[in-house]
C-alpha cells in the first residue's frame, strides 16, 4: 500500500486507525461491517473530529477527515480517499488480494469508482451540517466506543 504523505515511514504497518464519519449512515454500516470481518492488522474505528481523533492525531486537518475518509498507520502513515479504502480492504483477510489487485492499473479506477460513488450516496444520505463548513457535531456514546 502506498501511503499518501510523502515521508511515511518504510516499515510494516501493525494497527491501522479508521476515522469515519458517525453522522453518515453509509459510514457507520461500514464500521460495523468492518468490525465483523477477521482482521490481519487490527483497525481501530474512531469518529472523525471526536476529541479521541484529536487526541490521537492533533496534527491532522479534522475538517477534512469529515469530508474524506482517513486511515492513519500506527507509525504516522496517513492514507486518504481511495488509499484509505484499499488500506481497510488490505488489513482484512478475506480481502487482502482484492486489495492488491485494486492497487494495479486495471483494478484502480474501479476502486476510485467505488469511492466516488461512495461520496455520492454519502452527500445524499448523511444529514447536512454547518454551513460554510463549520463540520458536524461528533456524537458521544456508543458511536464514539471503539473496539
């Protein structure tokens, strides 16, 4: 997997944190569906903008991790958008070749093509925010529990 940031480190990645949007129906299905699969490099799933997001990763734009989603490796890697998708398919079992074959010429503009469709179904379906980009409020509770 090629992480997005240019001065990710070379080692392997162990934990992968996903940072999803738990005010879009689309993203918490995908949570829970992650949080069913057998994991090879263990995902922990936290709101994104949460203050556990902001604690873990002050550094990032939590803005834009609402608007896209985020993987962070546990040695600062940071994957985003169709990356991000690949990364969660690679740490699972079943889907670790998928992974690999949606990172090849012919299998990356079908994963590009999951994503965008993704984001549509997503502006459509998750409640609208803040105007002018102010973000949505994270909820607590059991969306904000992680594994």
């Amino acid at each position: 997997m090629s992480p997005v940031t240019a001065t990710a480190p070379c080692a392997p990645v162990r934990r992968l944190t996903v940072l999803y949007d738990a005010q879009c129906p689309l993203c918490v299905h995908l949570r829970h569906w992650l949080q069913r699969q057998r994991q090879l490099v263990p995902l922990d799933l936290v709101p994104a903008g949460s203050a556990e997001a902001r604690r873990r990763f002050p550094e990032l734009d939590h803005t834009a991790t609402l608007a896209e989603i985020t993987v962070v490796g546990d040695l600062g890697q940071v994957y985003r958008e169709t990356s991000a998708w690949i990364v969660c398919l690679w740490a699972l079992a079943k889907y670790r070749s998928r992974a690999h074959w949606l990172t090849t010429p012919a299998g990356r503009p079908f994963a590009r093509g999951t994503v965008l469709a993704a984001a549509r179904y997503r502006s459509m379906a998750a409640p609208r925010c803040a105007p002018q980009g102010a973000g949505c409020p994270v909820p607590t509770g059991r969306h904000g529990a992680h594994r």
